[in-house]
C-alpha cells in the first residue's frame, strides 16, 4: 500500500524533546531538507504502490535514510546506527521529536532500493534541481558536458582458479544444506587444504604441484555436482533452486586460466566482469563500466554529475555515448551543445557528432573550445571524490539492479555533500556580513 503521508503535529510534549529546540536551526543538513521537495518524490514514487495491504514507511524517511548513506558514505548498519543519535539525522528524516530506538528495520533499504529501480533518478534530478535553486548550479553549465566511464569494482576477492572451486564447493554444500539434501560427502575439509595448499605452492612458483592442487579441486567439483543432479533428479522445486548454482560450478570447473570468451569470476556474484582500462597500478579490474557525466566548466558549487549510468556487459565505450547524451538530456531537460570525452570514444555514434570533441583532436579546436578541451581531464577528480569518499569505490549491493543503484545514489550523494558545502559557504558570508556590520556601528558609536 502506499506510504503514509509525512504530518508534523506542531505540538509539545512533556516527556520528549522537539528536534527544532535541541538543533541549531541553520545547520546546512537542516536546510538542504527544508530545500528538498520530498511532496514531489512522494507524487513520482506513489505508482509503484497499490491500494491494497498495509501502508508503507513514510517516503522522506526512508528517502532520507539513502541520501544520509551516500553523503556520509555509510552503510545501510552504519546509517541506522547514526540516525539513533544524531538528531540532525533524525531531523532530516521527517521526525518531529528526539527517537531513542530505531523505528524500522535495516532490511528496509534494500526493500525499497529493490522497489525503486529506475526511480532512482528521481534523486539525480533533485539534486539538480536543488543545487539550481540555491544558485549553485546555473542552466548554462548544462549545456557543456564532460563524459567518461570508469569501473566500480564488486566487493569480491580477488580471482584465482583455486578460490573459485574452492567457492563452488562451498556454496553447492550450503545450498544443500538449506534445502535439506543430504550428500555422499561434502569435500570441506580436503577443499580448504587443497585451495590453501594452491596458493602457497603457487607464491613458491612450484607449478608442478600447484596443479596437481588444482587438478584436485576440479575432481571434487565435478563429484559434487553429479552427486547433487542424482539427489534432485525428479524433483521440480530442487530442480529450480539447483540449476543455476549447478551451471555455475560447471562453468568454473571447465575454464581455463588463459581461454578466450567469457568467464565466471565469482561464484555468488556472476554478473562480474573483468575490465581493463590501463592502468598500471591495477591492469584489471572485476566489476562493471559505469558512465559518469559531469558539468565541464566549474559551476559556483562545483563540478556536478549530471548523470551515472552502469554499462553492463563492458560494451565499447563510443557505442554508448548516443544513449548516454540522450539519458542525460532526459534527465536534465537541457540540450547539450558540446560533449568532451578522451580517445576511448573514438568511432563514437551520436545524431550530431560535431558537438562531440575527443582529446587530442585538432581539427575544429581552437578558442573557447580549445580551453574546454583541456578541462576535462578535471572529470577524474571527481570520479576519484566519488570513489573515496562515495560508495562507487567498492559496490556491495546483489546484483546488475544493485550496480545500476549504487552508481546513481553515489552521484546523488557526491551532488549533495557539493550543495551542502556552498549552504555552508553561503552561511559563512552572511555571518562576516553582519559581523562586520556590526563592528562598523560600535566604531562609528565610540567615535561620536
């Protein structure tokens, strides 16, 4: 059902404390959510609700709750644990008075993140919006884009044919477990030896016995899973459950270190990718390509990301530019006149590819162009910000949906903490304003 409607009463309470007399009202987290239009992102998310069931956590609360994650870069545990004690946090959430216990479960973010899907732009958009209105952000700055794509890494360790088999024993065994099948034998402790054993033969460069390890681990792999398809072989609903982790221990008992095409490098994350972006210290990289858009002039309050959008699949970079500059276009309601983008775009197929400039181009550059051109190498700067102090430096969210989610809300979060810091600004100067005011009437007071 849908959520229930966000009401402040405006009256006291002997027993409790109201927020709006123990917080010094002009904080900046206090005033990005009186800026915040949380009615409209209530009217937006209200279609995916029906009319029947019980109703739902008020939207500012749980909306709140996402924003406060990605500015503060906190997880879901974290952010819930703050909120108990930080009564701008719970000011910011909609509460009225001072909470003592966390009213909801953490598990509720991950229901609605689930539930939004591609709602989340909502949030990219009033960011935006926000930015705009506090003067931080001008409608000419949307016009002259920077484009680049980077990875966001899943959080799973490094890839090795040991640790995969090793995984594949592991995860089979706990699946069934749960759904209560009983096995020949689980190989626990001889996998854990063998995969323990791989590693150390392998750091000794002693490949002889390296591969017998592995050449271990694949054999109970594949006696693990003949096993299993004898045990649910004519049960439907074991059927469904096993089919999946099956073709994924398969799939890693089969591959090889050096083959060509694609290949599984995680067990419980299948929809990982191997990437490679040149970089010296880290060749490769296991996750997904995000596009990151951003403002290319520096706008009053900064750099702002216009649009962060997961690539699944590693496609090649200038295939994608098209759909980018159209999302963003969406997105933003501005057309863009200029695009910047570096070298990995090149056969790129937009509908107007002279608005596109790739760097190192001379044909056409000259002038203001030319200045813009060397601007955009200040989009890694901003993707470095949203790494190290965002979440997109390590993605821990399940799934192609949970990439898609972190790219966007850790654009929202980086467009907020850039807001908050020009509130903080704005602050600043009118408390010099009236500071040296004040100073200026006692001068011209002791003078008389």
């Amino acid at each position: 059902m849908r959520p229930k409607k966000h009401e402040t009463t405006g009256s006291s309470d002997l027993f409790r404390a109201r927020l709006d007399q123990i917080i010094n009202l002009k904080h900046e987290l206090v005033q990005l959510a009186g800026r915040i239009d949380w009615d409209w992102l209530d009217r937006e998310i209200a279609p995916l609700y029906s009319d029947k069931g019980r109703p739902g956590i008020e939207t500012r609360f749980v909306l709140g709750l996402l924003l406060l994650k990605h500015i503060y870069a906190l997880s879901d545990e974290g952010v819930c644990d703050r909120w108990v004690y930080d009564p701008y946090f719970q000011h910011f959430t909609g509460e009225e008075f001072f909470q003592h216990v966390f009213p909801h479960e953490r598990s509720d973010l991950t229901h609605w993140r689930n539930r939004l899907g591609d709602k989340l732009e909502l949030l990219l958009a009033e960011s935006l919006r926000v930015a705009h209105d506090s003067g931080a952000l001008r409608t000419k700055d949307l016009e002259r884009v920077t484009i680049d794509t980077t990875v966001q890494p899943k959080a799973i360790t490094f890839p090795t044919d040991a640790k995969l088999l090793h995984a594949a024993i592991r995860g089979l065994c706990r699946l069934a477990k749960k759904h209560g099948v009983r096995l020949r034998q689980s190989y626990l402790r001889v996998a854990k030896r063998a995969a323990m054993m791989a590693g150390r033969y392998a750091h000794a460069k002693q490949f002889n016995r390296y591969r017998r390890q592995l050449q271990l681990l694949r054999t109970r792999v594949g006696r693990l899973t003949r096993d299993l398809s004898r045990k649910i072989a004519g049960h439907a609903d074991l059927e469904a459950a096993f089919a999946f982790p099956l073709s994924c221990a398969n799939q890693i008992r089969s591959q090889q270190q050096r083959q060509r095409g694609w290949k599984l490098y995680s067990f419980h994350a299948a929809e990982v990718e191997c990437i490679g972006k040149g970089k010296a210290s880290a060749p490769y990289e296991f996750g997904v390509k995000v596009a990151i858009v951003t403002t290319n002039r520096r706008a009053p309050g900064g750099q702002f990301v216009l649009q962060a959008k997961a690539l699944p699949g590693n496609p090649y970079d200038g295939h994608t530019l098209a759909g980018i500059i159209e999302a963003t276009e969406r997105l933003t309601g501005c057309t863009i006149e200029r695009g910047y983008v570096d070298k990995g775009f090149r056969g790129h197929q937009t509908p107007n590819p002279r608005r596109i400039f790739i760097s190192g181009q001379k044909r056409g550059v000259f002038g203001v162009i030319k200045r813009e051109l060397r601007r955009r190498s200040a989009v890694e700067a901003v993707i470095g910000h949203m790494k190290t102090d965002g979440h997109l430096g390590r993605c821990h969210l399940k799934g192609r949906a949970g990439d898609a989610a972190n790219a966007i809300l850790t654009a929202v979060g980086y467009n907020f903490r850039l807001v908050l810091a020009w509130l903080r600004t704005l602050l600043r100067l009118i408390l010099a304003t009236f500071l040296s005011a004040f100073v200026g009437q006692q001068a011209l007071k002791s003078a008389s």
